[in-house]
C-alpha cells in the first residue's frame, strides 16, 4: 500500500494560524505578572482578595469563553467562533491599557478573558480535528508551543517596558515609591497593550483558514469537507477519512448537540477522565509562579528589576522543554511523559518547600523554580490539551471539550485567587507541599486511569473508550 504524503506545508500553515489563539492565551495570561506590581499600587489594591481578584479576574471570562465555545462551536464552527476570539483579544488589550479604575480593568480583562476561553478550547480541536493521526500530537503540541511563545513574549514586553523606567525601586517597594515612577504611572499599561498587535495579526488570518472538516462532515458539508481533506493528504486519504469520520456520526445526531448526552453511562467516564486531567493541569500548582512570580521570587530576595530578569529566565526553560514534548510525544506516548511530568513536579515542590522551610532562598529558588517548570513544560503543559482534544467522540466533541475546559478554568480561577491566602496563612513552605501532594495523587490517576492515545485515529479512540 502506497504510503500517504502529506501537504505539510498546507498543514503548518493553518495549524500556525489557529495556533495564534494560543499565542495570546498565553501573552493575555502572563502579562499581569510582570504588570501586577505597578498596577496594584495604581489601583491602591492593598487587600490580599482585591489582589487576587485583579490577578484572577480574567478568568471569570475563561469560564464564560468555555461554555460559549460548547454552546456555539457545534452551532457555527470553530473558525468563526476563533475570529471572534481574535477581536475579543483586540478590544481587551486597547481596553485594559486605557483603564483608569479598577472596575473598567477588571471588565476589560474579564473580556479578553472570553477570549482565552474561546481560544483554548477551540484551536486544540481544530488543529485536532484536521490533522492526520500519525501527525496529530506534534501538531496539537503547536498550541502549546504557541502559549508558551506567548508566555515569553509578554515576559520579554514587561522586562523591555520596565527597562525603560531608570528608577530604581528597593526590595519591598511602598506603593508611594512605586507611583513615583514611570512604571507605576504608564509602563504597565504598555505591557497589555502590546497584545493588539499579534491579536489583529490573529483576527485577520483566520479568515484565510478553512473550517475544521469534521465539523462540516457533521453539518452535512460533505463535499467541502472532502475538497479540505484531499489538500490534506490527496484523494485516497480523504476517502478513507470521509468513511471513518461517518462512521461514528449517527444520522440523526449530525447536526444536534444535547450536553446530557455526556450523562449516557458510556460517554460519563470519557468526561470525567477530561475533567480530571484537565483540573489537574491547574491544581498542580505551577501557574502560581506565573501569576505570582513576583510574590515568589521576593521572597527569595530579588528586588523588582531581579524580579523581572528571572521571570524572562522561567519563560525560556518553558519554550526549551515545550520543544522536547513536541519531539517526543508521537515517540513515547501521552502516557509516559505525563507520569515523568508528575513525578518530577511531586518531588521538585518538596525541595521548593523544604528550601523555603530552612530559608535557603536567592538562587535555590530560582534552580528550582525553572526545574519545575521544566518538568511541567513536556509533560502536563501540552499533553493534556493533546489528551483533551483526542479523547471525546465526534458527535460531542464541542460540548465535551467546553466542558472540560470550563473546568480547566475553575481549577485556575480557585488556584490563582487562593494562592496569596495559602501563602500568607501557610507560608511558602508549606503551600508548595501541598501543590506536591496534588500533584502525587495526579500520577496515580495518570498510572492506573489514563489510556494511552499515541498513533491512533481519534475514530479508533472513541471505540476504544466509548464502545
């Protein structure tokens, strides 16, 4: 049998393209740590709930985002759905940095928040949705390469900006000392409003990019579908795809989407599995350090322009190690790269701890700070959206995914708003142990629970669990 070739160079042009939503989930995510230190002090945010409300609150809109992509993207696709993202993303970035209290900064990420909703829900399953099977982890991995681009990129905006301003802020700045600088008064409304540039880029392309096929064989497209497919691997691949993709799609469920029928006995553990892996993802403690890497790399001593310097150390070790997933994950499996991940974390937060504990901060911190990172980077940072994207049968994939990312941004929204609390009651010691203790009770999930999906059709992964 003649061995298909692929357009790869059609495939990693859209799959760049929708990957962009990545990139600005993660610039729109990480740009208020490097920003939270001026805009506190300019909103006078001295309570430690109003702090982790202006960290946190975007993620109000995560959560609407998510729901919205499960009710919309089976109704009207996940192109169109992934263009309003792209505006979304606009409007926040001009709004947040023109923002002149603290309700009209909250509204305007709480906006952009909508969009990170959107955008991590749907441009894993589109690129899911269009790749062949043999290729879909690397490609799924794209987004997560692009979040992390992001991440760095916002981390690399705030430094830049924040260089600008030669004032040089103590360890432990008054919020009079930091107002009295460039930075406290302009600089951090800068480091949002960079965002428009790449969100416009974003907005404009996806115009360019054709709709996802598998939602169009689902809608009754069949020929479209057929013609996207063919540029995909030719005409053979797309008969064979065509066929596969019917298979699994009931005639009279083609076009209705009922959240209930994730209550059915055999979808229920399909949807909890993605619940699971997805709420992990967040408790486990890491996006605290990019939230908070302020909080955290103070207390070990750095002052704000330090700070700053690390925060851009963190970025790179995450771009590293994102690489290391994309070449590994068709390689090894889901599977394995999760159980070294969660290890890893397990171990390195009981050292992140135990340092905190005998006060041995400054570089120790820092070395183990970045380890964890690493160890997040290949393994729960991209392979659960590898994972989530591959898992739910095609008839509810858009609901079940909405779902599953719903909850993704609960367990964000409770980690991001309870850090300051648990570390201020806890300590640092010994709210690190308890994100290492999550993270042992996600390795024995991810031993005896997960299935692994490496190389199989996502029709073939739907028989496997749901059948």
């Amino acid at each position: 049998m003649e061995k298909t070739r692929y357009n790869m160079a059609f495939m990693w042009l859209i799959c760049l393209v929708a990957a962009m939503g990545g990139l600005l989930f993660g610039y729109d995510w990480v740009v208020v740590g490097g920003a939270k230190v001026f805009y506190e002090a300019y909103f006078n945010l001295e309570s430690e709930s109003l702090q982790g409300w202006g960290a946190s609150s975007a993620l109000v809109g995560c959560l609407l985002g998510a729901i919205l992509s499960g009710a919309l993207s089976d109704r009207f696709g996940r192109k169109r759905l992934l263009i309003c993202a792209g505006l979304l993303f606009s409007v926040s970035a001009v709004g947040t940095a023109m923002a002149w209290t603290f309700f009209w900064y909250t509204f305007f990420r709480i906006l952009g928040g909508v969009g990170i909703g959107l955008a991590s829900n749907l441009s894993p399953m589109y690129i899911a949705e269009i790749s062949p099977a043999k290729l879909r982890g690397r490609f799924v991995s794209i987004n997560q390469l692009t979040i992390v681009i992001g991440v760095l990129l916002a981390q690399i905006v705030n430094w830049l900006i924040s260089l600008y301003d030669p004032a040089e802020l103590p360890l432990n700045p008054t919020f009079e000392q930091i107002l009295a600088t460039w930075n406290g008064k302009i600089g951090w409304r800068w480091m949002f409003a960079a965002e428009a540039i790449p969100a416009l880029a974003f907005f404009g392309l996806m115009f360019f990019v054709p709709e996802s096929p598998r939602w169009l064989i689902k809608n009754g497209k069949n020929a479209l579908a057929e013609s996207i497919l063919s540029r995909v691997g030719g005409a053979e691949h797309a008969r064979a795809e065509m066929m596969n993709i019917q298979q699994t799609l009931a005639a009279e469920e083609i076009s209705r989407v009922n959240f209930r029928d994730l209550l059915e006995p055999r979808l229920i553990k399909v949807a909890l599995i993605g619940i699971t892996l997805a709420v992990y993802q967040q408790w486990c403690g890491i996006n605290v350090i990019f939230y908070y890497a302020e909080e955290i790399f103070q207390a070990a001593g750095y002052n704000v322009k330090g700070i700053m310097f690390n925060i851009i150390i963190t970025g790179i070790v995450n771009l590293f190690f994102t690489f290391v997933a994309i070449g590994t994950v068709d390689k090894f499996g889901r599977k394995i790269l999760m159980l070294i991940g969660s290890a890893g974390l397990a171990g390195t937060y009981g050292l992140l701890g135990l340092s905190f504990h005998m006060e041995k901060t400054g570089f120790l911190v820092v070395f183990l700070t970045v380890t964890a990172i690493a160890f997040y980077a290949f393994s729960l940072a991209p392979i659960v959206w590898v994972l989530l994207s591959e898992i739910f049968p095609n008839r509810i994939r858009g609901a079940a995914m909405s779902i599953a990312v719903f909850s993704l941004w609960i367990g964000c929204f409770t980690l991001s708003y309870s850090f300051p609390t648990l570390n201020r009651s806890l300590g640092s010691a010994k709210t690190f142990w308890l994100y290492g203790l999550i993270c042992a009770a996600g390795f024995t999930f991810v031993l005896l629970v997960l299935p692994e999906t490496k190389g199989k059709s996502l029709e073939d992964i739907e028989r496997e669990l749901v059948d």
